[in-house]
C-alpha cells in the first residue's frame, strides 16, 4: 500500500494481497484519524459482507471469491470509546454483472483498490444501542 494526503485528503493505492479493512485501520492510525469518509473501487477475489437483521439484531455473512470489480465501497472512519472505528459497506459485480454486498467485514485486493479518505475536522464517537442492536454515532 501507498498513500499521500494532501491537506484533508488522503488518495490510496492498496496493492494485490493486501486486505482493505486492515489497510484502512493502518492508514487510520498512523494518521490519527478520528472523522472521515471513504469512498473505493477496484478488484478483489475474496471479500466476506454482511447484512443486519433488526428482528434478530444479529448479522449474517457471506463470502464470496472469484473476479470481482468493487461498484462501490463506501463508508466512514470515526471512533468507539474513543479508539479506532470503521462503518464501511461494499458491493462487488462478478464477470456475469451479478452484483453481492453488504456490510463489509473483510475484502483482498487482486489487482488494486483506489481509496480516497475525506478527512472531517471534528470527532463523533459511537455507543451500541441496546434497542437497536448496533453501534450508533454518538454526538
């Protein structure tokens, strides 16, 4: 992986066997991030998405490998208990255009991921919503 960030901006390159939610946590870190947004695209063969049921407030996941193209990965960078957080989602199309997504848990890279990170001049934290069932920005 390799990134410059230029003033509130951060554009990454994330190479073949790297794993985007990891290389996310790292650039994360090393650039103290507490607030931003992320938007991708790119190519994965292996990538593991979930989907929230709010009766059960349980998630299930699903993996799927082969040739993926990401149509769209999305999400944010803040905080829990004022320590690392991400909220990303994802959606992959496969060579027939079938597309898969979900709440993203793990993806690897085949050929590259194209990232930008918008960074937000503030924090928001998250607490876990008992009635809801999930982790929910906290202001």
């Amino acid at each position: 992986m390799e990134y410059r960030r230029f003033g509130n901006t951060i554009v990454a390159r994330m190479d073949r066997g790297e794993e985007i939610v990891a290389q996310v946590k790292e650039i994360a870190l090393a650039e103290q991030i507490k607030l931003a947004s992320v938007q991708a695209l790119g190519a994965i063969d292996r990538f593991q998405a979930g989907v929230f049921k709010t009766k059960e407030k349980v998630y299930l996941s699903n993996e799927f490998e082969g040739s993926f193209e990401i149509v769209s990965l999305t999400g944010t960078i803040n905080t829990m208990n004022g320590e690392f957080y991400s909220h990303l989602h994802m959606s992959a199309g496969n060579e027939k255009g079938e597309v898969f997504g979900g709440h993203l848990n793990e993806a690897r890279v085949s050929a590259t991921c194209e990232m930008i990170i918008t960074l937000i001049d503030g924090t928001v934290d998250r607490a876990y919503s008992e009635e809801i069932g999930l982790n929910l920005f906290r202001f």
